[in-house]
C-alpha cells in the first residue's frame, strides 16, 4: 500500500493504518527528537506529542511536501517548544555513548575527544546546531531542513558550514592527532 492510500484510511479512522504509518516514521521522528533534546525520557514524550500533533491535523496535511518532512517539521517544533517549557537547552546531562544504541554500533574514540565534541555542539547557537545534528548526524538534505525549518536552502547550508568552522576552531588541538 502505498503512502497516499496510508494517509486517506488514516483520515477515515482505519487503527491499524494509522499504527502502520506510525512504525514507518516513529524511529526517525524519534531521533530527531533525541539529538535535539539529549533525553531519551524527553525524546519519548517529544516523538509521542509529535504523533498526536500530526494525527490531529493529519486533514490538514496537503501532500505538497513528503510526509516525512512535514512530520520532522512538526516534531522540531514540538522539540523545540518542549525544550524551551523545561528550559534544557543549556542542561544536557546525557552523555553521547548513551545515544551509540540509537543509532547502531559503536565506534572506539578517544574519551577526550568525544567529550569536547559534545561540548563544542552544544555551543553551538540554536540554528547552527539544529541544522549541523539534522544534516551531519541524521542525514537530511539541505532542501529537507529548509522544508522543515521553514528557511531557504541557502540558510541552511550557510548554518551547516558556519557550524562546521565553529566545530573545526573548537576541536583544532585534535586535529594533529589525525591528519598525517
């Protein structure tokens, strides 16, 4: 079945379609939600709220974007939101090996490093690490983030690359450690 046919049983009460749609996007949706809150308690109740948030105005939903985009648009601002109710932004205490598990197998780094690279994101302005964690740690296109970001392409490649030289300066007593 395809995604169009998902969407209009949805939208005509059908449980176990709605569960269907549910499965294909809960994982991303809550990634998503974990990278930008740094919670896994927090990542849950976001994804949750986004769900609920996108079933009530799924009629509301015009086909003109993909529904993956127009679920990330609402569960950032369902992240963001919460973020600002709970005003953690500035309190993360979850350390990264916490969200290895998420996203698959672990990779061996040197303790310090992966320490200072938390911290240095973090640091981040808001914009500049929003679109660095969307594009660089989950995979979304430039043209994805503007969708759901509501900015230009343009805005968003600029953040990504500001970000990067932020991450650069902040991480540069590494880098002799890498390059040969």
């Amino acid at each position: 079945m395809d995604e169009r046919e998902l969407i209009a049983r949805v939208r005509a009460g059908d449980g176990a379609a709605e569960r269907t749609l549910y499965d294909a996007h809960v994982d991303r949706v809550y990634r998503l939600a974990y990278r930008l809150a740094g919670d896994d308690g927090l990542a849950r109740e976001f994804t949750q709220d986004t769900f609920v948030r996108a079933f009530e105005r799924l009629a509301s939903f015009r086909g003109e974007a993909k529904l993956s985009t127009w679920l990330h648009a609402i569960a950032t601002s369902v992240v963001l939101n919460g973020l600002r109710k709970v005003k953690r932004f500035r309190r993360r205490e979850t350390d990264l090996e916490d969200a290895a598990g998420v996203a698959g197998g672990r990779r061996a780094a040197e303790p310090d490093l992966k320490r200072r690279l938390a911290q240095a994101i973090d640091d981040l302005p808001h914009g500049y690490r929003t679109v660095f964690v969307m594009h660089d740690v989950e995979g979304y296109t430039h043209e994805e983030i503007g969708a759901t970001l509501g900015v230009e392409t343009g805005t968003s490649k600029a953040q990504l690359s500001r970000a990067r030289a932020r991450l650069r300066e902040a991480l540069a007593d590494f880098a002799g450690e890498w390059v040969s």
